[in-house]
C-alpha cells in the first residue's frame, strides 16, 4: 500500500531556472516508473507512486523540489 505521494514544487525545480535534470525520473524504481519528464517538467503517474522518496532524497535543487506527503 502506498505510504504516501510525491508534490512538486515547481518554482524551485531546476528546469523553471533553465536548467535540464531528470534525477527524479531516473531515480524512481524500475518497476514503478510513477515519475517521468515531459516537456522538461516532472510529471507523476499518481496511481503508481507509493510515496518512497527516493525522487525527494535525489532532488539536486535547494530547498527539494519534491516532498512526499503521507497517505491518510
């Protein structure tokens, strides 16, 4: 069961600084691929993520530009 989702906040993500990064996506485990890029912003399959944080423990930008907010 999910523990929780991924919440993006977008004007600290690196691409609003142009700046090209996919660390989220290519984080995001292999059989879950809840996170992708389009159109140089992350986007979130909702139903997939189950809210592990690696996309918020790998984000590169100051503060993170990801949180992962609990289920419930």
């Amino acid at each position: 069961a999910p523990i929780g989702k991924a919440v993006f906040e977008l004007t600290t993500y690196l691409t609003s600084q142009d700046i090209v990064c996919d660390e989220c996506a290519a984080v995001c485990p292999s059989d879950i691929r809840a996170m992708t890029i389009v159109g140089m912003k992350p986007q979130l399959a909702e139903e997939r993520c189950v809210g592990c944080g690696l996309c918020s423990y790998h984000c590169p930008s100051t503060p993170t530009s990801i949180r992962i907010e609990a289920s419930g």
